[in-house]
C-alpha cells in the first residue's frame, strides 16, 4: 500500500532517523547496491529461538464503544482488510478495519464482514453407524459410533508477533521472475500482476515451509467501478490504492487505484506495492495477523497503542516487499531499473494528518531498504523494535 514521493508529511518526513537498533534498523541512505545471489534456505527450518522480549509500546487500552476481546473459541467471527487509501487524490497504504459479527453495530467501523471462514484444512468429524444382527433373536441391534474429534491437519498457523517461528528461518531464495511486459491499461496491469504471482509464490514457499507453517496461493481480483463489494465489505476505488482481504485470502488491485498517470510506466513501483500486498498475505498464513487483530482490537483500533501496532504490521510488509526485490533483482525480467523504481517510490508515509497507521516518510523508505539489504525475516521483525524506530 502506497503513496507518492514528493509528500511532506509532516511526521518527520525528511528530517533524520532516530538512532538505528543494531542490526535491526536500517538508515535512509542513497540506493543501495544490487545484493549477492541468496542461497536458499534448508528444507528444515534452523534452531527456534528463544521468546524474545516485549516490545517497547505503550499499555494497550480499550477504546470507548468496542465490544469486549475474544476469550474463547466459540466467540464471534473477526475478520481483517488492509485497504490502501488516497488522501486527497494521492495514494496511501493500508488502512485496516476489523469487527466482530456478533456487535456490528457497536463497532463503529465500515466496511465490516459478517462472515469469514477457515482457510486451513482440517479433517472433518465422521459419524459412522453400523447394524449386527445376531443370530439369537430377530430383532436388529443398532449400534452407533462417536464421532470423532476434529483436529488440524497439516501446518497451522501460529498466532504470535515478536517470537512467531517466520523470524528463525532463512531468508528469500534467489528467484527468477518472467514478468508480463507492462503496459498502462487494465489488460496490461492485469497480465504484469498475474505474472509476478507465482514469482511471490516461488520465493515465499520454502520460507514458510520451513518455519513449518502453511502456505498457499492468494487470490486476485481486478475490480473496476467506483464501487465494489468484496468479503470485507463494500469498498470505494477512489480511497484505494490496493488492499488484501484476509477473510478470502484475495489480492485486490484496482487500476483505476495504482495512480498511473503519476507514476506512469515504471513497473518497479507496481511491482513493490504489489510485494508490499503480498507481504500481508504472508502475515496472515504465518499467524502474525491473527496475533496482530486480536492485540489491536484490545489496545482500541485508534488509541496510539493499536495505532502503532498497524504501523508495526504496515512496516513490516514494506521490509518484506524490499526482501522480495533482494531476491529478484538483477535476475530474470527483474533489472536494474526495476530495482532502482522500486527504492526510489517508498516515501509512503502518513502524509495527511491522523490516524497515524504506517508510519513517517523515512520509516517506509528504511524499512523498505532493511528488508532490501538483509533478505532476512529476522531482520523485518518490527514487533521487537522500539516504538521510536516505527513512529
């Protein structure tokens, strides 16, 4: 989720970086260079390491009119959408809306599902019945099996920020992109976004596999109009740049959203945002977003501390869009000159006033450029950064 370069914030944009973590936070500097060939991760993933410490945030609050946190589950159905929004005509990145179906009405948010369901196989509950006759009597006994239980199969999601098993793998693969040549029109961005799909895919697969969480591909939609529907509710495409819909597991990327007549035809801006977009998805199988709703929606979606949490998540899918350049960049369709329209476009801050969901100016554009230069999961873990470093 994107905004244009040239944007004042207001927020800190163009003045210094705080103080970097080491080796966690990068600096703002020129473009960097082309990163070496990334050898892919082993089939397992290396040791788990060990919880790391909480992050520095303020103490999560509830905020007025929310219904009380999910305890249980049996509670009501949450879903997630990142939306990417234009203030004024210019685009932004990723604005996020979450309800519980059950008190809609007191949620006070739009664009609202009312339902969402589970992505994951799981094995089915069975009742099996059979009938013995004995040979002693002529009247036929019954007998019914109890179901039985209903458990995970295969990888699961695992709903942890800071310590989720995404952050003690190895780092994207190299990967070959064969990218549909971009052409400024619907048909065109169409065929440049579907065929960078299974790029995202080749590169993420092993990561996630690894780790030993799921992985599958995501949807895309390529709505037109003004308006839509989608799961995660009714959506306008002139707020929109593109968003990820978490309860249908769909990329949604409208033209009419990507601000070509801004950007015009460089394919590296596209591709970034769309890596950004992808990014979330990334977050949903590995459990950070599940982790992530449930901690916002206790803090309030719009105190300062659930506010930050976005940014955490929003900054995160921006060093897990660098992360993907790293290891695409000065191989198959993906040179130079899309790598350097990619670093040159992720002034995407929060450029007109609050809420304050994604961060200063020089915050994308460092977070972008970490993920970019380390290509590692570790090093885009936002959730153990200080609050000052995701301001």
């Amino acid at each position: 989720m994107t905004q244009p370069p040239g944007w004042n914030s207001g927020y800190g944009g163009g003045g210094p970086l705080p103080p970097p973590v080491p080796s966690q936070y990068p600096s703002a500097g020129p473009v960097p260079p082309m990163p070496p060939p990334v050898m892919r991760p082993p089939t397992g993933p290396p040791g788990y390491p060990a919880p790391p410490p909480i992050p520095v945030m303020p103490p999560p609050y509830s905020g007025p009119g929310l219904p009380p946190p999910r305890r249980s589950s049996a509670g009501p159905v949450l879903a997630v959408v990142l939306v990417g929004v234009a203030l004024l005509g210019i685009a932004t990145v990723g604005v996020l809306a979450f309800t519980r179906s059950s008190q809609n009405s007191s949620s006070g948010g739009a664009g609202s599902p009312t339902s969402t369901t589970s992505t994951y196989p799981t094995s089915r509950s069975t009742t099996t019945t059979t009938t013995t006759t004995r040979t002693t009597t002529s009247t036929p006994r019954t007998t019914t099996k109890p179901p039985a239980s209903s458990t995970p199969s295969g990888p699961q999601p695992v709903p942890r920020t800071a310590d989720n098993p995404l952050f003690g793998v190895n780092g994207l693969p190299g990967t070959n992109c064969a990218l549909s040549r971009w052409t400024t029109d619907p048909a065109g961005a169409e065929r440049f976004f579907r065929s960078a799909l299974p790029c995202l895919d080749a590169a993420w697969a092993p990561v996630l596999r690894a780790a030993k969480l799921p992985f599958f591909t995501p949807k895309l939609a390529f709505p037109e109009g003004a308006n839509f529907a989608s799961p995660c509710g009714a959506m306008q495409v002139g707020r929109m740049v593109a968003y990820y819909c978490g309860t249908n597991n769909t990329l949604y990327m409208p033209f009419s959203g990507l601000q070509t007549a801004q950007y015009g035809a460089h394919p590296g801006v596209y591709l970034a945002l769309f890596a950004h977009e992808y990014g979330h998805h990334v977050q949903q199988l590995s459990g950070v977003m599940d982790a992530y709703v449930d901690q916002r929606y206790d803090a309030g979606q719009d105190s300062d501390a659930g506010l930050e949490l976005s940014r955490r998540l929003e900054l995160q899918a921006q060093c897990f869009s660098g992360m993907f350049l790293a290891a695409t960049g000065g191989r198959g369709d993906v040179d130079a000159n899309l790598v350097t329209e990619a670093n040159t476009s992720q002034d995407r801050g929060d450029h007109n006033g609050p809420p304050r969901d994604h961060g200063t100016d020089d915050h994308t554009i460092a977070w972008w450029r970490q993920g970019y230069q380390k290509n590692s999961p570790a090093q885009c873990n936002t959730w153990r950064s200080s609050a000052a470093d995701v301001s």
